[in-house]
C-alpha cells in the first residue's frame, strides 16, 4: 500500500490545523502500521528541528496525529569544536626529561 503523508507545523496566526499550510510530504509505503511508524519518526525530527508542534495525515483524510517539540522545556547546548591544524616545523626535536 502506499500512502501520500502531510505534515503541517503549527503556525501561530491560524486557529486551526486545517488552515495551516503544509510544510512538506511525503509517499510513503507498506502496511498500515510500517506507514504510520516511519511518518511518526520523520513528524519527530521536523518537531525537533523546528522547535514546533507537528501533525500529520495521509492526504485527503481528517484525522491528523499529532508530535509535540521534543526538549520544549530544556535548554539544548550546541558545541562547536574546531581544530587548528599548523605546518609541522621541519626539524623536530624531542626532549626526555
């Protein structure tokens, strides 16, 4: 079976789901089930990356699942690491003490 998934992002200045636009979808296939898992865990990652609530639905349909934001209420710390790589001198000396 296959099946078109919409997602939609919560947008502030609707009052309702059905007025939001659609973010992105989705052509998604297997059964029922396989279908509903793998639209779960991408509503999970647009939930996560845009800091918003998500729902989905297979197209033309009413009833739409929700995602909440995961880590609303926590603090996320990114680090950046970077690495400054500097020519070698060309006579190396090691010191043993």
């Amino acid at each position: 079976m296959q099946e078109t998934v919409e997602f939609k992002i919560r947008v502030p200045e609707t009052d309702c789901w059905e007025d939001a636009p659609v973010y992105t979808s989705k052509a998604l296939s297997g059964t029922t089930e396989e279908i509903a898992a793998e639209a779960e865990e991408i509503a999970e990652g647009i939930a996560f990356s845009k800091h918003s609530e998500v729902r989905w639905n297979c197209e033309g349909q009413r009833q739409g699942h929700y995602v909440d934001e995961i880590f609303a209420d926590e603090e996320v710390i990114v680090r950046e690491e970077r690495i400054l790589l500097l020519p070698a001198p060309e006579d190396i000396e090691a010191a043993v003490q």
